[in-house]
C-alpha cells in the first residue's frame, strides 16, 4: 500500500530521531524536531521535497553539485561501469580502465607538472593524504624532522583528524579534544609580511613568523584553499598566493592547495591556484570531481614528489578501501567530459558576471549589506546592522542565520557563517550550469527576504 504523505514523513522523520547523527546538525534539535526538509527529487539547480515544495539550490548542496540535480548521463556512467565491475582494487598494483583514464584526464587539467594523482574518497581524505605524503617525501629526503603542517585562520580543510586540525575554525579544530597533530594556524592573507616586512604591524603570527620561529626543518607544508569557502568566501588579495609559493621555495616547504571547493569550474577557471598562476607541490581535490554523484577525492603531486614515491621499495603503507573506485572514476570521467563540452568553465565566469551585479544590487538598496565578493560561482555577502557606521549585530541575534530562513521560507537554500564573534556571512554557490534568469530568481529572493528582515529588526 502507498502511504500518503503526511504517513511517509512521520515514518521518516521517526526513523530520522531515533537512528541517525547528522553532520554539522545540532543533534538535541534534531532529535526533538526531526529533518527540516526530506528531499525526493531534483532537477538541475532545483530539488523537491516528498510534500512537493520545490526550492532552488542556491549553494550547490554543500558546494559540489557543479552540474545539477538529475543528470541522466551520469546516472548512465555510473550504471554502465556497476553493470561490468562496480569495485575492483586498486592495492597491490591492480588498475581499471576508468581509473587509469581518469587519472590521464586530471593530470591533463591540473597546471606545471603535477602529473600524479592519489585516489580518496573525499576531500577531508584528500587534505590528510596530502600532510602524510609531505612528510613521507621528507623523510625519504633525509628531513625527518620535517613534520609540521601550518595551515590558516578560518581555511577549512575536512573533519578527519589531522584535517580537522587543520581548520581554521575553531569549533571544528577543537573538537573531541584531537589536539597533538603538529599543525599550527597562520594569520590569513597578509601579503607583505609573506614577502618579508617584518615590520608590518600583524607580522606576529604569519606565514613567515611562524617558519622563523619554529624553524623551516620543522615545516613539511602549507596549506591552503586559494578562496576560502566554509570559512566564509574569503578571496585573497593579489598577489597573495604568488607570495606563498615564492615563500615556499624558499624556505624548502611544500605547498599545498586545497581545491576541493575551488576546483572543476567552480570559480570560473578549472582550479582555484589559475587565477594566480601558480603552481602547488599538492593539489587536494573533490566534490566537483564527480558533481556529488559518487564519492571522490584525490591528490595531485609534481613529478619530483612521484619520482621520489616511486624509488620507495617497500609497501607504501596507505590507502583507502575505495581510493580509485570504478564507479566513481567512470562518473569523474564523464563529469569532466560534460563540463569541457559544454563550456561550463566559462560559463561560471560569465555567470559569475552577472551574480557579482546582482550583489552589487543588493548591497546598494539594503544598508545591512557589505563587502561582496566572488570568483565565478562562489560567492559571499557580509551582514551588519548598518553598513555606513560598520555597526556589527550581536552574536545572539544571530542575523545571518535569520536571514537565510526568510530565505528558505521563500524557497531559496543558501548558507550561513556566524562561528566567530561580529560575523553573519551569506554564501551563494549554484550550480554551474545556472542561467541568467536564475540567477535573477536568487538575487530577487535575496532582496525580498531582506527587506522582510529589516523590517522587523
């Protein structure tokens, strides 16, 4: 018998209750009032719930889904591939066809020489590969002390051990009392103190200091995202990243660029590190990979690295049960395939035109808007109480995450970040294939539910 709608909720919801965690959900809340949305279709930048409400996704899911909700081709991939071999290994020097190709793609994509890839499942695996492999390399080197990982204030690189140390957030790094994994963050984005002003006046805490200080035989690597995303939308100022790879060389410390947000088009380029020009030792990757529609990761590495891996005589002692997965590689292919056919890159340049006017507007008519900024279609918005005095709400208003539900009541999903004292930031992500007349559709939200906010501060 088929349950009505309101039955199948309840079901769910109680199944929701009583037998699953959430991730990055507040658990009491969620244990007393069950899912906000349980969610049956999609469609493009578009996803439907079970009672039919349709919203638009305004920040791709958790910024992967570059190619939109129901894409048959990849559905087709997917099955074509499970329907030879769903899994096969790659321990022990075996290799699949989808693998291998996938392999050649991304090493044909990734800029200089990074010409090898580590297969993962996700991105926090994909940041933890790339420390253990930085340290590996150096004590192959003969630099056994050369360990720690500095990585930077608000970057948020994943919530397994070492990556969740490596965020720059607070509630994530401090979680579970996981603190012993030798790796420090840096004030973010401070251009002249990475070029060497030591005289600059928030020198203390850098990049820089912190390698002068704890000494360069001691640092294994930098990390970084080459535009900060769960942090919230922070795009460095020119020249930043060309600093740090300048510091890098030399001072003899790797440097490794987290593009599991910023890579696959999502910012107008195919990685993040192309609007600057340079080139990582480590390229960490994920989400737009596969769009979201399998679990993907890995980690690109110049051939000085490879070279040196592959002198190694002995097992190299990790690796992931579905590192290289068939299914998932065959998705990746086909992905990227989509992406260069249908000239998404540029066009999240262009559409990223016409969402930073968008802002623009935005932030003209509603004083509680400040400092927009994107890179093709990542984007972010500051919320205050009035932008001309620079008056901050108090955190226990929790403006930014207010806002976001007038949005939501309006159908729009977009996201929220309030982890620090005076911050209420809006982050806008669509998917890459979004139109001009969506992206309209998301910025007159945005202005409606404003002015629906203001009104009741």
């Amino acid at each position: 018998m088929v349950k009505n709608t309101n039955d199948l909720r309840q079901e769910l919801s109680q199944i929701d209750r009583k037998n699953i965690i959430h991730p990055q959900s507040n658990p009491k809340q969620q244990a007393e009032n069950g899912p906000k949305i349980i969610f049956k279709d999609g469609d493009g930048i578009y996803l439907q719930d079970i009672e039919n409400r349709t919203y638009i996704d305004g920040v791709s899911m958790l910024w992967n889904v570059n190619l939109g909700h129901g894409n048959t081709e990849i559905a087709q991939a997917s099955y074509d591939q499970m329907a030879k071999a769903a899994y096969t290994t790659t321990f022990y020097g075996y290799i699949n066809e989808a693998t291998a190709r996938l392999a050649e793609k991304i090493t044909s994509l990734t800029p200089g020489d990074l010409n090898a890839i580590f297969f993962t499942s996700g991105g926090s695996e994909s940041n933890d590969t790339a420390f253990k492999l930085s340290r590996f390399y150096w004590q192959l080197q003969g630099y056994t002390n050369k360990r720690k990982i500095i990585s930077l204030k608000r970057g948020y690189h994943g919530v397994t051990i070492g990556a969740q140390r490596a965020t720059g957030i607070d509630a994530f790094r401090d979680f579970s009392g996981e603190v012993h994994q030798d790796i420090v963050n840096a004030k973010p984005h401070l251009t002249e103190c990475e070029r060497g002003d030591t005289t600059h006046p928030e020198y203390e805490g850098c990049i820089r200091d912190i390698i002068d200080k704890e000494g360069a035989d001691q640092i294994a690597a930098v990390i970084m995202e080459p535009i900060q995303g769960a942090g919230g939308v922070h795009v460095p100022p020119e020249g930043y990243l060309q600093a740090v790879r300048a510091l890098c060389d030399e001072k003899n410390v790797h440097f490794i660029a987290d593009e599991v947000i910023t890579g696959f088009g999502r910012t107008g380029k195919m990685f993040g590190v192309d609007h600057w020009e340079v080139v990582p030792d480590f390229m960490s990757m994920a989400k737009g990979i596969t769009s979201g529609y399998a679990q993907l990761g890995g980690v690109a590495m110049t051939e000085d690295i490879r070279d040196a891996l592959n002198a190694y005589d002995d097992m190299l002692p990790h690796g992931f049960t579905y590192s290289g997965h068939p299914a998932a590689c065959a998705v990746g292919l086909k992905n990227i395939e989509i992406v260069e056919r249908d000239g998404l890159v540029h066009h999240a340049l262009e559409m990223g035109e016409k969402l930073k006017n968008g802002m623009q507007y935005l932030q003209d008519k509603h004083p509680i808007f400040a400092n927009h900024r994107n890179r093709g279609l990542l984007a972010g918005l500051d919320v205050v109480k009035d932008r001309d005095s620079n008056t901050l709400f108090a955190d226990e208003e929790k403006a930014s995450a207010k806002l976001i539900d007038y949005c939501y009541d309006r159908d729009l999903l977009i996201r929220s970040f309030d982890f620090e004292p005076g911050m209420n930031i809006i982050a806008i992500a669509p998917p890459l294939i979004v139109t001009e007349k969506q992206i309209d559709d998301i910025v007159n939200i945005i202005d409606a539910a404003s002015s629906e906010f203001i009104k009741q501060l």
